[in-house]
C-alpha cells in the first residue's frame, strides 16, 4: 500500500509537467481564427517568412517579411523585431514558420505560429492584403526626382522591411533636425524593382546621399542617427 502511496506521488510532477507542456503548445500554435483575433492585439508583429514571390502573391495586413529559405536575410532581418512585442509568424502551410518560430523562442523573442500557414487562412475565408500593379520608375525620372543644388538623402524602403521599420523613426527626427538642410526622397524598393537593379541596391533599407546631384556616401541596413547626420553636413 505505501509503495503504490510513493509511486502515485511520484507520478505526479510527471503528469504535471506534460500537462504544462500541452497547454504550452496549444497557446503558440494557434489556428486561423486563433491567429486573426491574436494580431488584432495592440504592439504585436507579424512576419512572414515566406519567398518574395509568395509574398506578393497575397499576404496578412502590415506583415513583415524574412525568406526563412535564405538564412542569412532572415536573420539579418529578425535582428531588427523588438523583443518587447509577441511575434506572429506563418508560412504557406506551418513548416517553415513553424521552424522559424522555434529559432525566435530561442532568441528571446514570444512567438505564435499559425498552424496549416496561409493555406488554413484561405480556408477560413479571411482576408488576404493583394498588391497593386505600380508603375515602374524610370532611370530618368529618378534622376530628376533629385534636386541639384540641395544634399538629398535617399530612403530606399519597404513596409515589410524589418530594419526599414526599425529606421523610420530615425530618418524623421532627421528630417525635423534644425540643424540639417536636406531633400528626402522615399523610395520603394519592394515595388520598383527594376530601379533597384539599375542602382544596384542589392538589399533594404539602403541609403544614398548626393551633394551637386553626385552620390557621396551610401550604406545599406542599420544606420546610426550621429553617421547619417554626419554624412549629411
């Protein structure tokens, strides 16, 4: 009788901890619907984490993005997620979201996954965001988009973009700086791609600045606010 006694007591931190282990995974993997009501929340982040290609196809509304099949741009790009804010990944089916999730939680950050990715969405009949055609900006037109006798700081961003998000805030109080004279020219480089490739801006957020309508200074990802007002006197 006492040794049946014992082994109850010992059975129990073990049903206990697979039991904290199950309700830990039924709160981060959520369903579609899970998943729609959790992002209505206030100061959280959605990231996708499929192609560029997939993404533009149709994606979730102010989603984020970092291919988790090209290592080195995810992680450059998740570098830039602020940790004080849950983090809501999907993918097209939950495979790869799935992993990606896993490598955030290890990093620090609190994560949801969207079980069964886009695929279940579309099931739910929820609502996709769909891009609209954009007209390509010429060579010509972007050149004349930058005034000659002004210093120019060019934003080469995107809203998917992570560090362009992270940036934001910085090239704003920039621009409002009493102390700087400077033209801001705001490009998308998630929509014009064909100008991207002709001014080799090979990654985003890059930066360009130009003094007598020549570039001077140009540097991609995170900029300190001290080098770019520096680089803009």
């Amino acid at each position: 009788m006492l040794n049946r006694k014992m082994l109850f007591l010992l059975l129990i931190p073990a049903f206990s901890f697979l039991s904290c282990n199950s309700t830990a995974q039924q709160q981060t993997d959520l369903s579609a619907k899970e998943f729609e009501n959790g992002i209505k929340s206030p100061n959280i982040q959605v990231l996708d984490v499929r192609t560029d290609k997939e993404f533009k196809s149709g994606h979730l509304k102010d989603a984020l993005l970092a291919d988790w099949t090209n290592q080195q741009q995810f992680v450059e790009r998740v570098q830039s997620l602020d940790k004080s804010k849950p983090v809501y990944t999907y993918c097209l089916s939950g495979g790869r979201s799935g992993a990606a999730a896993n490598y955030l939680r290890d990093k620090g950050y609190t994560v949801y996954n969207m079980q069964g990715g886009i695929s279940a969405w579309k099931k739910a009949d929820l609502p996709l965001e769909e891009p609209a055609a954009v007209e390509q900006m010429t060579l010509a037109q972007y050149q004349a988009a930058i005034p000659a006798d002004k210093t120019v700081l060019v934003d080469f961003g995107a809203e998917w973009c992570p560090p362009c998000k992270k940036m934001n805030p910085v090239i704003d109080s920039l621009s409002k700086a009493s102390s700087l004279s400077f033209a801001l020219v705001k490009i998308d480089g998630g929509d014009q791609i064909e100008l991207t490739k002709q001014l080799n801006v090979e990654a985003l957020p890059t930066f360009i600045i130009y003094k007598n309508n020549k570039e001077v200074w140009r540097k991609t990802g995170i900029v300190a606010a001290a080098e770019l007002q520096q680089q803009l006197q």
